[in-house]
C-alpha cells in the first residue's frame, strides 16, 4: 500500500461533511481457482450475494451491525469487515469511523467467498463514502486484510473477482498484480452440500511439491482457459477445466464430486469443479437448459446421500460488488 | 492420426498426375518455451528460415539432397525430414515418394527449431504436393516424427509455430490439442552464441519435481503471458516473462545469460530468456530501435566471453511454413 500523506491527510475528516452518508451494497459470492486455476484464477457470480450498508461516522471506530443468524462477530478486531474497516481508518489517520450493516446471505464456510464478499463490500463501501480515492488494486490491498482474518493468509483470489466482477487473474501477489479477462456469458450450477471444509484443512492435505509433468499439464490447461476466456471460445474453456494437481486430492474431502461432474459433463456442461477450497462445486454451461439439468443431478446426487444441500443457477457477473442505493 | 481409409485410397498416385509437381517453401525459425511457458508456448520468427524444395517422384521412397555445409544424414530414416516424408508416404500406402533438397540456415543445435523447420517444411510441402489432404493438426502430428528422430521426444512445442506461423500454445500433447494466440507486432533480437548445449543435457539437469509455490507463481505468468498476447498487452507480457522453475537451472549452461537479460531489460525490452534449450537468448522489445540496443548489449557481452556468436533482428512471423513457389 502506498503511503500517501496528502490523500491521507486531506481525509482526516469526512468527505461529505455531514458524518450522514449511507451507502448499500451488494457483494457477490466467487468462484476461486476455477478447476486448473489454483490460487490465481476466480470469477463472480449473480447469485447469492451478501448486503452490506455503510455509514460514516464521527468517532474513529467501527461498528459492526448483523443483519442474519450466523452470529458473526461484533468486535471490528475479530471481524473481517471489521479489520477491512480499520486498516482504512487506519491508513487515513482519520477522526471519522463506519457503522456497518451486514445482511449475510453467502453461507460461511461454503467455499463461495462468503468471507471475501464481508472485505470487499467493506473495502468498496468505504472507498464510496469517502469519494473513491482509492484504485481497484488499493482495494484489494485493504480487503486482503478480511483474508488473512478468515483463513490466516492474505489471497486474493476470491477478493479480486468480487471487487472487479467478471474473471480474473493475479498474476503475481507480491508484487500484486491483477488482471480482469473477458468473462463470456455462461451459465453457472452451483451446489452446496452441507458439509465443512475447513479451507486450512484442504490447503493442509495438499503436497508442497508437485511433478515437472503434472505442472506442466496444469500450465496447459490454464493458458488454454485464459485464451478460452479471452477468445470467447467455449469448447477451449471447456477442454482446459481440468486439474491433475489439487482436484484429485481434495475432491477426496467431497462426497459425489466425482458422480456430479462425470455425469453433469454428459448432460451438456462444459466442465466444472470444487469452488475454492469447497465444500462447493461448480458446473459451467453454455445455456440454462443445460445449467438446470445439472442442478437436477446435483439435487439428486446429495439426496442419494442423504447429505443436505443449496443449489443456485445463476450467471457469471459482470459487475462486482456494486451500490443498490447511495 | 485418424486412420481415414478412403482418403489414404484416393492418394495411392500421384494427385497432380504427372510425377513432377515441385514446390519450394520457407521453413521458420522458432522460439520454444517463451520464458515461463516450457513445454507449451512458441512462437515463429521471421528469420532466420531454411528453404525447402520439394517433388513428388514415381517410386514410395525419400530421395535427400542436402545443400548446405552441415553434414547432415541423406539416408531417409536418419533424416528429420526425411522420416517425416517415410511417415507420410506410409500413411498413403502410396506407390510415389518425395525427393527432398535441404538448404538449411538455421544453424543445428542452435535452439531455433532447427530440426522442427526440416520436420514442419517436410509435412507441409508434402501437404502441399497432396492438395493439402490432411489438417494442421494431422502436419503437426506428422512432422513430430522428426522431432522424435531428433530429440528422442515427440515434442510439438517449435513445430506448432513453425506451421501455424505466429504463438501457439500446446494446451495438451496427449491428445494433441493445439491453440494458435493473438501475436503481437513485437521486435525479436536472437543471440546464438557458438556453444554446445544438448537438448537431452539440458532436460536432465532439470528436476522432476517442483516447489508448488514455485508453480503457482510460474501459472500466474503463463496465464498472464497468454493475456498479454490474447489483449496486446507489452506491459502485461513483459511483467509476465518470469521463469522461477526452468531459467535459473538451465541459465547456468549459458554464460552471459544473466547480463544479457538484465542489460537488455535496462535497456527497455520487455523480457526474454533462453530460446527452447538454448543456447540461444532471446529479447522482445516493441521498437526496432530497443531491439537494436539490445542486440549491441549480446555482441558486446559474448565479445567480451570471447565466445562466437550470431544475431538476429527480427520479428515476429505472423506466417509460418509459406510458398516461395509452386
């Protein structure tokens, strides 16, 4: 983050002047990783999405609103928004705070970004109340914060995408380096079995080291899904969602992950795979015919399990997380 | 390589009928690997290029005529090209063959796909004399039968480029799955300084496994490359031409490698590193004034190495294998 002493300065009080500006806002649920994309590739979806509503204040604090049942903390020190929030107080020397409002519909612990969605929504509602003098990158620095709370490290793969909607990658974190691609208009299935995967736990059970030849089949197909992307060709996008490094590894935590791709694939979806660190999966598809019979595999497989379930059928969203009033 | 029976049928003679069809064509040179992308990106260059001359002949055997100082083997099954033309004529279960004349100018060992222009130049010239039968795909398929006779591998990563002209990427060499990218008009200066580094050499002292966080990062600048290019992006493909698993193994077997790059960054290219296995280098830059300056900084540092040396100035080909004549 750079250190900026005039902007800081010159922000010391609110900007609007009246301590009385609200913002609401709507924060996506992502999709990291993206089957082969491990750590660097993620994208936002229409649906779910978490409210958030902020607010100036006059003390230098934060205040922290739940809006839902799952008991979040209030303490802004033990709250994702919360750190968000303070880091920006922080970096502005400032003499105002935020009262935040959150109306969580991303389930926690779903693998859908739930906490990243709480750090962005943070990170941009402040950046509105306080006249957006901050870029997209500077962002993602302060959300990161919301991160390193959740999981213990500062990624950035689900932050970027909520922030800048559509795909995207990070090239490098540090330095960081983010990169918005063409995001086509695919449908997206998405299941949540209720299950718990603890992100720790599955980043825990992965090897640190990989084979030059399994590495290099993942760099094939990840170079093949960015031009897919970019080229808008779907077959491509569909022919490079494949991982031979993390998925056959973790998808071992995940009841009928292996059913409901297999047979999702053969109903028409391009390709698919865990959201994130899961318990989440993810389908793609090139129509909502498609996207819903997929669903119907999905129901049917997790109530054969008799494993209770969420499922959505949304699209890929443009937009990242953006103002519903102001 | 689809066994079309119908098509082989059809090609037992001579389309043209008349046994003396020539054809003479321009085989580029090419750049395998492009920094991070070992194994999967290439690109084709303008220069330099060997010339091929071929004829369709009555009987199904290869007829080698080299005209150039480098020795190489006439015996068809000892060739590079002429295995991929033994291949072809097999495939035809043909009653004619090829006799072949090689002025070859792209220096042996060299790391410019050397032996992929006699490979690539065998299979489209064939193509050509056949009213071009088979596909790209089936060339590439062919023409890595002369890989395998140089390299012991069937590689397609300076074969690819060599015939679809411009980057390619092989997303997956089992199935062969190739994607031709956006190439961007840059500037290619080429070093090939007069050492010896064999390609077997060069793949042994790799290692068979790697750090994950190594191929994390080395998967964000792929995916970044393949972005630069696909959005002609120079800054994001110069900050993308990092190597953190290849390079700093292999860089060792070239002397000057380090200066060169770091002087030529200096200088404003882009980026570049070691072409193929080297021992050649080669620098991007977006003017031809920059690609000038840097191929100063190589004459300047192999002088002083008191090593041989040959540069090239060139660009990118948007072509690949092309007809001079026909």
């Amino acid at each position: 983050m750079s250190d900026d002493k005039n902007k800081s300065l010159s922000a010391t009080s609110p900007p609007s002047g009246d301590g009385g500006a609200v913002v609401l806002i709507k924060c996506p649920a992502t999709v990291a990783n993206l089957v082969c994309g491990f750590d660097i590739l993620g994208m936002a979806l229409q649906e779910p999405y978490d409210i958030m509503k902020l607010k100036l204040i006059d003390e230098p604090k934060v205040v922290i609103i739940n809006n839902d049942n799952y008991n979040l903390p209030t303490e802004a020190e033990k709250n994702v928004a919360g750190v968000v929030l303070l880091e920006i107080i922080k970096h502005n020397n400032s003499s105002f705070g935020f009262e935040v409002e959150i109306e969580k519909r991303i389930k926690p612990g779903s693998g859908l970004g739930s906490s990243s969605a709480s750090a962005a929504g943070a990170a941009v509602g402040a950046n509105l109340l306080l006249n957006n003098k901050y870029s997209n990158e500077e962002l993602v620095q302060f959300a990161m914060f919301g991160e390193k709370l959740a999981s213990g490290v500062k990624h950035a793969d689900n932050i970027t995408p909520c922030i800048l909607g559509g795909v995207t990658l990070i090239r490098s974190i540090h330095p960081l380096d983010i990169v918005k691609l063409n995001a086509p208009s695919l449908f997206v299935t998405v299941v949540h079995p209720q299950i718990e995967v603890k992100t720790s736990d599955a980043r825990q059970i992965l090897r640190k080291e990989v084979l030059l030849k399994d590495a290099i089949k993942q760099w094939g197909n990840i170079a093949g899904l960015v031009a897919g992307f970019e080229k808008n060709d779907t077959a491509l996008i569909g022919r490079s969602l494949e991982d031979v490094i993390i998925e056959p590894v973790r998808s071992i935590l995940i009841p009928g992950f292996d059913t409901i791709k297999s047979k999702s694939k053969e109903a028409g979806a391009l390709g698919g795979g865990i959201s994130g660190s899961g318990p989440s999966i993810f389908m793609l598809s090139e129509n909502e015919a498609t996207a819903k019979e997929v669903e119907a595999i999905m129901q049917q497989t997790f109530t054969q399990l008799g494993i209770e379930f969420k499922t959505y059928v949304t699209r890929i969203a443009k937009e990242g997380v953006s103002v519903l009033k102001y």
